[in-house]
C-alpha cells in the first residue's frame, strides 16, 4: 500500500507528463474536486470504490498497490 505521500506524488507526476495541473486531472481522471481528492487521499474523506479504481488506473496501479485493505472500505 502506498502511504499518502507516495499517493499525492504519484498523481502529481503523472498530472505533469501529461501537461496537466492537478486540478484539472483530478475532474478529468477522478471526476472529483481536487479538495475532495486530496482530503481522500489523506484519509480525512472516503473515496468510493469508483473514485479509488479511477485514481489508481490514471496512476498506473492496482487498486491494491495504491490503497491496501482500505480500497475495500468504499465510502
């Protein structure tokens, strides 16, 4: 499982590769706000089963990899 760092990191870089900012990759790829992302990702806010598959395949990883046993407690 990735800590939130990794996770924030991950999406960061992939936004940049694709010329992206942040924000407008997390209401592309994730079809959510970028605050509602990163209070996800924070674990401060769920993220539903959806929002978690989307931010995984736009990051390249399983579902798993990104969020453990928490990708099972889909809000």
């Amino acid at each position: 499982m990735m800590d939130v760092i990794s996770r924030k990191m991950a999406f960061r870089e992939k936004a940049a590769r694709d010329g992206e900012t942040v924000s407008a990759a997390a209401i592309k790829a994730c079809g959510v706000t970028p605050y509602h992302l990163t209070e996800g990702l924070a674990g401060r806010r769920p993220l539903s089963a959806a929002v978690k598959q989307r931010f995984a395949d736009y990051i390249g990883r399983s579902v798993e990899e990104v969020f453990g046993d928490a990708a099972d407690n889909a809000a």
